[in-house]
C-alpha cells in the first residue's frame, strides 16, 4: 500500500556555514515540521534583478506530511534569509512503514 507525503525543496545562502544550516534545518526537526531532512551544497545559475547571477547555495529537501505543509511554508517564510525563497513541493507515494514514520514525527 502507498501513501502520499510531502517533498519540500528550498535553499539557503552558500557563504552560510554548514553548523548554521544544521542548526536551521534541526530547528524545522524540534517542531516537528519535517521529518527528515537533506542538505547539500550546489552551485545555482538564476536570474535576479534583470542580471544572471551564479551561486553556491545549499539545496534542502524536506519530507513531511501532507498536513504539516501549510506550518513548514509558514515557518520558511518567516525563518528564511532570502527575499524570495525558493519553496517547491511536491506530493510522492511511499511505503506504508515510511508513511507512518514521517506521519508520527510531524504530528509534535
């Protein structure tokens, strides 16, 4: 059986070090508002005020449940360095054991 949870992909700022991202992306753990994080450094190319810009950033993605999105997007907004963040999420099945899982840890 396949159940539906939550990916959430953002960024932080590459300059930031990597103690500060884990501690950002814990703080989403403590409340409750994923269940399981990745963090790795990347290189962005994107446009910002009319000029092409490239970047090292840190690409996250979040999994958490269906009913966690609306406080994690809440949460980003507030929490995120960056004018604009970039938040993309996107339904997955999984397994029912991984369901579950991600289910009882965002329902702190």
């Amino acid at each position: 059986m396949n159940d539906a949870i939550l990916v959430l992909q953002t960024t932080l700022p590459g300059h930031l070090n990597q103690a500060i991202v884990g501690d950002w992306c814990n703080e989403m753990i403590h409340l409750g508002l994923a269940a399981c994080l990745k963090i790795t450094k990347v290189n962005s190319i994107y446009q910002w005020n009319g000029e092409t810009a490239s970047n090292p950033e840190w690409a996250i993605q979040v999994k958490t449940s269906l009913s966690s999105k609306s406080n994690l997007v809440e949460w980003l907004k507030e929490n995120h360095p960056n004018e604009v963040p970039e938040i993309i999420s996107w339904q997955v099945s999984v397994e029912e054991d991984y369901h579950t899982w991600v289910q009882r840890e965002t329902s702190k």
